[in-house]
C-alpha cells in the first residue's frame, strides 16, 4: 500500500497549522491555509526572519519578499518624507535604514511604520495594512527585548534606531485607531511615554560608552520643517495658547483654597511651569513640537501616580499636553490624538467642582476651536 509522503516539519508554522499537523507556507500576515478558512493567523516568537537566507527560502515565501519590496519602496520614496526635512535628511534616508541591512529586527521595524504609512493611505485596507504592521512591530519588539539584555558597542545603535520606529509605530497607531481603541487613549499615550525612555535609555548608554551618535535626542523623534511636505501642513504655533492656558492652570494651583492638597498641588504645579517653559515664545513651532514630544519623560513618579490614579489637576495639566498635540493634527501619525486624549481627560459628562469650572470650560473650549463637534 502507497504510504502519504510525510513533509518537512516547520518549527516556524502558525499556532493552527501546528494544531492540525499541516504543513505551513508562513505567508504573513495569514498564511494561505489560515487566509482561506478566515482563522486568526497567529506567529509564535520562533517566526522565520525577515530576511531569510537564499537557502532557506522557498516558492512559498515569494510573496513576502515582494511585500517587503513594496513596502521598502514606499518608505524610501514616501514614508520617510513625512519624518525627515533638508537639515535632517541623511539620518532618515541612510544612516537608519543602513541599520537595517544587517539587522533583521530593525528591518521589522522599518517595515511596521511604513505598514501603517499605508494604512493610513488606504482606508479601504486598513485593516489588513494593521496587521501586516503589527506583524513586524511583534518581531521587531521580541528582538528589541532579547538585545536589550545583551547590550554592546554594536547593538547600541541598531537597538536605538529600532525603538525609534517603534515609538513612532506606537503614535501613529493610536492615530489610525481613533475611536476604536480598545484601552483608554491615555493608558496608550503613556506606553509610548515607556517606549521614548526606552530611546532615551540607548541614547545615554551610547554617550556613557563615548558612542557618537551623531544627533541630538530630539532630533530622532520630531521633523524640523513638516512644511517641506505637501501632505503635511505646517502646524499652529502652539506655545501662546498652551502657555496662556497653562497659566491659567498654575494660578488655580497656588490659590486653591482647599486644604489638605497642598503637596499634590505643588507636584502638578511643577509639571505645569515645565510645560509653559517647553513652550517658550523664543522657540519656533519646531523646537516647540520637539519639546512637547518629550515632555512626558521630564514627569516625576509622584506626578505620574496621581494622573494614573486619576486625579483631577493632574489631568488638567496633562490636558494641556494633550492641547499642544492637537495643533499638530496635521502629521498622518499623531492625527486626532490630542483631540481624543483631550475629550477622555475633560469629559463634558464629568461634574467639575465651581473652583474647576471656568478653567476647564476654556480648555474644552480650545479643543473645539476649529470644528463644530463636542467632546
């Protein structure tokens, strides 16, 4: 009697290619048999790389390389113009994505923001282009975790130009989510807060180890010039309302006539004059936008405790930020963000005590400047 011939196992197959004993074709992001059965296609951390040896590709794994293709095509001749400008272009355009010719999990990296770049382009796709993002930010941050334990000379700055793709995968999908987020948009704005230490912990370990980086932190995570592209309008300046606002907010600090709220009050005063400084008429809109982007990491433990316990004047402080990232609406990956984020920490539903009412109500009201829609 003919016997079946028995396949090769794949020790990368998804989890319900494993389960039926069936042999993998690892298409990503749904494998072929996963793709016709409509079952959630599911990669264990063992996923095959990237970018697979010559050898170790099959017929199978043709479509892939043709996905990464386009997709590399599209961040060298669209996606990178929407983060770099002439002063910045050679860091965007070569020295990071040279990281990711010889390091798979950079690649990864590289691959997921220009993913979701897609997304955002194709609407009626967008679904599918999340997925094939959150496919690759998967791998790119199992990889990231086992380098981090690992840290060398040589790993530093492929580890640093990782994390900077994460941290930017992880804003622009809040802004492609929106409304459909499953947690809350604060809990998420404080994840890439995590992900901007985890840069800023490569960063200092470069200059502790006397590694030039070349640029200056800010510099990773925020465009000099966002005019110099079409598709990116040239934001507001937002320093004068945010420190007008801010303003408003420290003087409700000192005066408060409760008592017992002195230290929390001194706590979220702090933050707030740090914001209004960041926000400094001598700065322009850039040097503004890059200050506002890594505020976040500047907020103590004691300030974090009471926002994370939602306590009010720490939200409105951090409504202000949330303020500051709406007139940047205008960048594909930030979006909505700061509107979202503003409308889930002053919630018109939410009674405000008569001390709160006449701050708060003006800065609901600087979130509805330019639409016709309520929180």
């Amino acid at each position: 009697m003919l016997r079946r011939r028995a396949h090769k196992k794949s020790r990368r197959g998804c989890s319900e290619c494993k389960k039926r004993h069936i042999k993998c074709d690892e298409s990503v992001p749904q494998c072929g048999f996963c793709l016709g059965r409509k079952l959630d296609c599911m990669y264990g951390d063992s996923v095959a790389p990237a970018t697979p040896s010559p050898k170790a590709q099959s017929p199978d794994s043709s479509s892939n390389r043709l996905l990464e293709a386009k997709l590399l095509h599209h961040y060298y001749t669209n996606t990178s113009n929407t983060v770099s400008s002439p002063s910045d272009y050679h860091q965007w355009h070569n020295l990071f994505p040279e990281a990711a010719t010889s390091h798979a999990y950079v690649l990864d990296s590289v691959l997921a923001f220009t993913a979701l770049h897609f997304a955002y382009l194709e609407p009626n796709s967008r679904q599918t282009w999340l997925e094939i993002g959150s496919h690759y930010n998967n791998r790119a941050c199992s990889e990231l975790r086992r380098v981090v334990g690992q840290v060398s000379a040589s790993t530093l700055r492929p580890a640093l130009v990782c994390s900077i793709y994460i941290a930017l995968f992880a804003n622009a999908r809040i802004a492609l989510l929106g409304d459909k987020i499953q947690s809350s948009h604060l809990a998420d704005i404080l994840q890439t807060r995590t992900l901007l230490k985890g840069c800023l912990f490569f960063h200092q370990t470069m200059e502790n180890m006397n590694i030039r980086s070349g640029l200056r932190m800010e510099q990773y995570l925020w465009r000099d010039n966002p005019s110099e592209n079409p598709s990116s309008p040239s934001p507001v300046v937002p320093g004068p309302t945010v420190r007008r606002m801010g303003t408003l907010v420290l003087e409700k600090f000192k005066t408060e006539p409760g008592q017992g709220n002195q230290s929390r009050f001194e706590i979220c005063a702090i933050a707030c004059q740090g914001l209004i400084d960041s926000m400094d008429s001598q700065y322009t809109v850039e040097t503004q936008g890059r200050n506002l982007f890594l505020w976040p990491l500047s907020l103590d433990d004691s300030f974090m405790e009471l926002l994370q316990t939602n306590e009010f004047p720490a939200r409105l402080v951090f409504s202000l930020y949330a303020l500051g990232i709406h007139f940047f609406k205008g960048f594909w990956y930030i979006g909505e963000a700061g509107y979202r984020l503003g409308r889930e920490l002053l919630p018109l539903s939410e009674p405000v005590s008569e001390y709160w009412v006449d701050v708060t109500t003006s800065l609901r009201a600087e979130f509805e400047i330019d639409r016709a829609v309520q929180f």
